[in-house]
C-alpha cells in the first residue's frame, strides 16, 4: 500500500499542472460575474452596521444534576465539551452530587443566548425571529460596535416565528427596507449577515434556490430556500438582494450536523413587511378568517368533481358562525380563487385568506359539480388558539352482532342508539356507520375506520347501507374509476375521501 503512494502523487502533480495551464488559459476569457457578483462587497459595507446581535438571559429553576449544566450560546464550540461533561460526570458537584446543590436541589440560574436581528426603523425598531426571544427575562440589542442596549419586547407572531423589538437609540442609527421577495428569481444572489456561532458580523453569499417552498413548519409555510451559508445564530438575521434590501428573514436550516449544508429556509420579506406593521400597530397579529375547513384535491377527487386539472382547495365543512356560510360557500365547493388571486392548494388559501385585512368583502370563486360561480364574502377574524385536538377513543366492540352491509372494503350499518354510544357519536350527525374496515382495500389506506360516517356520495345524502351500494354500481356503470365519500367523525368534523370503485 504504502509503495503505491509516490507513483499517486506524481499522478496528482501532473494532473494538478494540466488543470492548472487550462485554468490559466479559461480566466481570462471568463466574465468576472461567474466568479460571483462584485456588489456583494458594496451590499455588506451598505447595510452592516443595521445587522445586530440579539443577547437574551433567562433565570430557570434547575433541578437535579442535569440542571448543572450551562447553557452556551447555540452552536458554541464548546457545547458538546460541556454536555459531555456535566452529563457524564460522576463525584461531588456531577449527578448525584452534592456540589453546588441546596437541599437537594440546584439554585436558580441564567441561562444565555445568542441570535441576530436587523433595525428596520431609526427610532430603534428590530426585526427577529420568535424563537430567538422565547421566555427570555431579559434581552439586549447589540450593535455592531459593540454598543449593548436593554431592548423591549414589542409582539410576536409564533406562527411565522417572527419578533419585533424596540429599544432606545444611544446614537443615529442605519436602518434597512423590505424589498419585494415576490420579485425573486431563482439562481439571483443574496447575501446574508448575521450572528453564527456567535462570531458577529458574519457576511455569507449564495443563490435563491428555490420559492415558496413548504417544509411543515407552519401553517403558512413559504420558504425562501438559499445556499447562502446559515448556521445557528444566524436565526432573526437578514437576507438581501443586491440592491441592499431585506427579502427574507433566516429562519432555521436543514442539516445533519448542524452546521450550514446548503439548506437554509428565511422568510419572505412579503410575509415579513405585513406581520411586522400589525405587531408595530396592534402588538398582535390580525388575520383574515373565511371559516372553512379545506383539504387537498387528489387526482381522484378532481376526477370525482369533474376538475381538470386538480387544483384548489377543497372545503370539507363550515363553520356555523363563520363568513363563508351567509355567502352561500357549501362543503363539496373547490375554492380556485379568493380575491383575485389563483388558489393551487389549501396552503394558498391559508396564506392568502390570513394576509387579506380583517372586515373586506372579497369575491370567492368556486367549483360546483363542475360549475364556476362567485360569491362575495366579509372576512373575519381569525383567533389563534394552540388546541390540541384529541382523537376520539375506540371502546371494545359490542357483544350483540350487527347487520351489516359490505362495500368499498367497508362494513356499514345504519346508525343506532347503541353504536353512537359505542363510537361516542353526537345525535346532529346522520349517516351510514363504518363498522369495520378491509385491512387490504382503498379504505384503508385512505385511512377509513370504524366509527366514521359516511355522509354522502358523489355529493349526495344517503341514509342505508343500501342507498352506498346502490350508488356505487351506478358510478361504475357510468364508467367512474373514483368514487367522493363525505365522510364525519364524531365531533361532526367532515372531511372528503375518493376511493377507487372498479
């Protein structure tokens, strides 16, 4: 093995010179913007001084050895020493210890944290994310000389994991503008600046690599995905365009080791500009409410509803207190457009609905039974609750045998007073009862399961077991290869399903 290295090396020397004439021969006939734009240099020196460090503490109430530990700033080289460290050790003042411990219990700490954030008013207004100033006691902006300042908290919004701050101004500050993240085109530069790992001031360029892209962070996911270096720390801090503009806010990245791989996720600035004028206003968000419940449209349920090609978001249900019932909306329409804008997925609809101001009548287009129509809506106010909703329990099955009727891979009943019981069904719900499932059917793949009623088919009410099969054949010998199922819970929650019927 070793006797084959020198002849390697002189393989790599003569492949290093060849490499090195072409390059030569290349660089000087290629533009120097494939090397990277020059304004790279005139955006960092414009807009440096309006990037800041976010330093939070938090006094926490440790308990145990575990509590011993202290918190570095996220990403700090010496993170994994320490957690090592004081989760391993052992003896006087480690786990089980008695060093540092009163009464069997560690005393009150802070704990601190770094991130980044950028002035978007002279008269001391910062932009960062939620997550940067979470239960955080105390937080203090820091400019880029240095110049520490107690900073207030001014709102948040978790579900952007957006933060405005506001703080007194010691001198003449520099502060930056949204540009218009709409704007963007895949492959353009932007820049980065920010905080990782603590080394402030840090300046980082790459691409656009995508738009819009939704990770499940949110409800309103629409990522501006960069290879522009972001590490931690580097969250609340802003993304540029070459003009010196904010598109985006970087947000989070994707990674295995927790370092920068070219997936970083920031923002858009159109998201951004709109949160950050409620939060300066009302100190809270206000978002517009339609009052549907939507889900996607498959193939097969465009197929169903006659849509070509699957688009939209499908409306599942109505809230009975909610805008879209006195406009007429029904649960079986596909929203397409929603106050001139195209509708491509629920996701669109979310976004759009909650962008639109609170109180504006707007028209809805939508598709029904394969009809455009519009009507004309006063949106609401959303109010954001966190509610975990519970899945309903399944008691044992009944000792009493069921007549029951067999279609789609289901086994159906009427519903009676002791499967509503059973299944814990509330009496406003009307329908045929799933009582069992075919493990190896479309049903159950699409998630069907006992307890579920089955509403309606291809849009219309059935009461039996019988009135299911009866309009199942009649879908096949129309040649349908899909069939839509109106499907509820217990609550009384609907939700569309399309199962294969030949």
């Amino acid at each position: 093995m070793t006797a084959a290295r020198p002849a390697l090396s002189r393989r790599l020397r003569l492949m290093g010179a060849a490499i090195s004439i072409g390059a030569a021969s290349m660089l000087s006939s290629v533009p120097a913007f494939a090397r990277g734009p020059d304004g790279i240099a005139d955006v960092a020196e414009k807009v440096i001084d309006a990037v800041v460090n976010i330093s939070t503490s938090q006094t926490i109430d440790a308990k145990g050895g575990g509590g011993a530990m202290p918190q570095l700033p996220p990403g700090s080289p010496f993170e994994e020493f320490f957690d090592d460290f004081f989760k391993n050790r052992r003896g006087p003042g480690g786990p089980g210890g008695k060093g540092g411990e009163k009464n069997g219990e560690f005393s009150p700490r802070k704990t601190n944290s770094l991130g980044s954030g950028f002035i978007v008013d002279t008269a001391g207004i910062v932009v960062t994310n939620n997550h940067v100033i979470a239960d955080a006691d105390e937080i203090n902006v820091i400019l880029n000389d240095g110049t520490k300042i107690k900073a207030e908290l001014v709102g948040v919004d978790k579900k952007t994991d957006l933060a405005v701050l506001k703080f007194k101004p010691p001198k003449p500050l520099i502060a930056v503008k949204f540009g218009d993240s709409d704007k963007l085109r895949l492959g353009e530069w932007v820049v980065a600046i920010g905080n990782p790992f603590s080394l402030g001031g840090t300046v980082t360029a790459g691409i656009v690599s995508a738009k819009n892209r939704d990770i499940s962070q949110g409800p309103y996911d629409s990522y501006i995905q960069t290879d522009a270096a972001i590490n931690r720390g580097n969250s609340g801090g802003p993304l540029f365009n070459l003009d010196g503009e904010v598109i985006g806010v970087n947000t989070l990245i994707i990674s295995p080791t927790g370092g920068s791989i070219g997936l970083g996720f920031a923002v858009p600035s159109k998201t951004v500009a709109g949160v950050v004028d409620q939060l300066q206003k009302f100190g809270e968000l206000r978002r517009g409410w339609l009052g549907v419940r939507i889900q996607q449209v498959t193939d097969e349920i465009a197929e169903s509803l006659s849509i070509k090609p699957a688009r939209g978001a499908l409306v599942a249900g109505i809230d009975d207190k909610g805008p879209a019932k006195p406009a007429g909306i029904e649960p079986g329409d596909v929203v397409v457009k929603f106050d001139g804008k195209d509708v491509k997925d629920p996701k669109d609809l979310s976004r759009i609905v909650a962008d639109t101001a609170v109180g504006k009548e707007v028209e809805v287009v939508i598709i029904r039974k394969g009809n455009e129509e519009t009507h004309k809506v006063t949106l609401g106010r959303l109010e954001d609750t966190d509610k975990v909703q519970q899945a309903n329990a399944k008691p044992a099955e009944p000792a009493e045998k069921l007549v029951t009727q067999k279609a789609l891979g289901l086994d159906l009943a009427a519903l009676s007073k002791d499967l509503r019981t059973k299944y814990k069904i509330k009496d406003s719900v009307k329908g045929v009862i799933v009582t069992g499932v075919d493990a190896s059917s479309d049903a159950a793949e699409k998630r069907l399961s006992a307890g579920d009623v089955i509403v309606e088919v291809a849009q219309e009410a059935v009461a039996s077991a019988a009135d299911i099969k009866n309009r199942v054949e009649k879908l096949k010998k129309d040649g349908k290869k899909s069939v839509l199922l109106l499907v509820s819970n217990g609550d009384g929650e609907l939700r569309f399903v399309a199962l294969g019927v030949q």
